[in-house]
C-alpha cells in the first residue's frame, strides 16, 4: 500500500473520529443523567485520543491532517 493510500485512509478515520467525538458531547451536554455524562465524555475522549494517533501518523507519513468534522456529521449538530 502506498503512502497517499495510507493517508487517505487515516485522514477519513479523522473525519469519522471527530464526529463521533463531536456527537458524543454534543449528547453528553444534553443528558442529566450523571452516569450516562460520565459514560459519553469518556467515549468522546477515547475518540479524541484516537484521532490524535492518526493524525501523529499523516504527519509521520508526510501529511497534513484535516481535522474538521464532516458535512453528514455537521447535519447531525
């Protein structure tokens, strides 16, 4: 697998990722429920922390992550 492939790869994880992440918290805020808080931020934070590795490993490859969320996550907020 080339290198533009394995970026192209990683950076649609990113994309994927943010919106999770973005989700999330976005459900995180709207709960009163302090267990289920607790339960969503931690997925978020998994995600964010995720999205940090790749995007470590586009600029190991030579790349420039975009970290912006999607349109399709966009239309969910």
């Amino acid at each position: 697998m080339n290198k533009e492939k394995i970026k192209n790869a990683f950076q649609d994880l990113i994309f994927r990722l943010r919106d999770a992440e973005k989700g999330y918290l976005e459900i995180e805020r709207a709960t009163s429920n302090l267990i289920v808080k607790k339960w969503l931020k931690q997925y978020a934070q998994e995600r964010h922390q995720m999205r940090k590795v790749l995007e470590s490993k586009i600029i190991e490859l030579g790349g420039n992550p975009k970290v912006q969320t999607t349109f399709l996550g966009d239309l969910h907020g």
